[in-house]
C-alpha cells in the first residue's frame, strides 16, 4: 500500500492547524509589522523544497512554505478580528503605535 497521500494530507492539516496559532500569536506581540518575515521564511522554504527528491518531505515542506505565505494575507485580517474585538489586543502595545 501507498501511505504518502494520506501523511501528506495528515502533515498538511496539521501545518495549517499551526499556522492559524503562530499568526495569532504574531499578530498580538509583533503586529503585522512581521509580514516581512514571513514572506522571506516562505520563499526561502520554497525554494529549498524544490531540492528535495522524497516525495512527502517535498510536499511537506511545500505546504509549510506556501503557509508561511498565506500567513501574510491573515496577519492583515487578524488585525481586523482583533479591532472588532473577535480576538483580544495587546496591552502593551498603544493602539496607535502598532502599525506605522
């Protein structure tokens, strides 16, 4: 029997399910300030899984890369969730300091 599909597919719920926390979680110590970070992580990912030859460690680390990406997209829309009031702000943070 072949097993990648369903690793693969189990891999990429689980990188999904991580980066819904780590985009939260960045959101609200860094602010979105941090999408660059998250672009470079994610090209740099994507183009080292071009270089893998196993199968589910290429998909895998294709899957994290193009996560990082998208993270970008939620990071902006977390902050809209956190301004009407869905997710909780940061304290420490002045409202009009976050993003300037």
């Amino acid at each position: 029997m072949n097993w990648n599909g369903l690793l693969i597919g189990i891999g990429t719920f689980l990188l999904i399910g991580c980066f819904h926390v780590v985009v939260i979680k960045s959101e609200f110590h860094f602010g979105k300030k941090v999408w660059p970070v998250f672009v470079v992580v994610g090209c740099l990912i994507l183009a080292g899984s071009v270089f893998l030859t196993h199968p589910i460690a290429n998909a895998l680390t294709a899957v994290l890369s193009i996560s990082c990406l998208w993270s970008v997209k939620e990071l902006f829309e977390q902050e809209e969730r956190v301004a009407k009031g869905w997710f909780p702000s940061n304290p420490k943070r002045a409202s009009g300091e976050e993003e300037k």
